[in-house]
C-alpha cells in the first residue's frame, strides 16, 4: 500500500489528513506542522527521519500514536468531508 503522503495531494488535503488522525490541539503535530508543513508532515508519520521540533523519543512515540490511526478508509473519509 502507498504511504499516505504519496496518496495525498496539496497542502490542504494534506491538513485534512492531519485534522482526521491528530487529536486537537495535538502539541507534537503542531511543532512538526510549523516546521515541515502538511505534506512533509504526512511524510514524517511514516518514516523514521528526525521529526522538527521533537526529540527522538517524543517523535517514536508521536509515530505510534497517528500511524495506528491511518486506515484504509481515511482516503475516503476525506473525500466526503
């Protein structure tokens, strides 16, 4: 399966994505979403590549927490937002 990033086209959808699995007011997303922006930060959930703004094990655990909410339907999901 394609990684969402690569699924998802723009800065906006990219925030949709984002607003989909980060809970919020989510502090860790908001320090990568400043830095890297919506795509990169898409980007940065699935992968192991330093996250702007959080420490290795803030970033290992930021990773576990929005990857789990990434499911197959959340394309779809946000087709009908």
């Amino acid at each position: 399966m394609a990684r969402l990033a690569e699924q998802v086209q723009g800065e906006r959808a990219a925030r949709i994505a984002l607003s989909m699995i980060a809970e919020p007011d989510d502090a860790a997303t908001g320090r990568v979403l400043a830095r890297a922006g919506g795509v990169e930060t898409l980007r940065l959930i699935e992968s192991d590549d330093p996250a702007p703004g959080l420490a290795r094990a803030d970033a290992l655990l930021w990773r576990e927490r929005l990857a789990a909410r990434i499911t197959s339907d959340l394309l779809d999901r946000m087709a009908q937002a």
